[in-house]
C-alpha cells in the first residue's frame, strides 16, 4: 500500500553570520552570499537567526 510513497532528503542550513550592527548593505550581502552558496551546496531550507535583546535597543 505505501510502495508508491517517495522519500525526499531536505538539506538545511541554520547558522549565525557576525552581523555588524547598522550595516544593512553588508549584513544583507552576508546573507545573500551565504544563501548562494549553501544552494550551491544542495541546501534547500537557509535560515538565518539573528537575536535583538531589549538591552540593545534602549
């Protein structure tokens, strides 16, 4: 009954780039290369985490 089911790998990628605070063209280009080249390593799912404590806002 199940035989016809398909398994699909999904390769991700989680990771913290060092982000300069302020820098919204460089840390966007930070992403974009990443992004690039996690695909170009068969990475479909990139994500990204980035963490603003309300210390560093005030």
């Amino acid at each position: 009954m199940l035989s016809y089911l398909r398994y699909m790998t999904l390769k991700l990628w989680v990771g913290h780039l060092n982000f300069v605070v302020g820098d919204l063209a460089g840390n966007s280009q930070k992403n974009i290369e990443a992004a690039r080249s996690a695909y170009a390593d068969s990475v479909r799912l990139f994500l990204t985490l980035d963490w603003v404590s309300e210390e560093r806002l005030s």
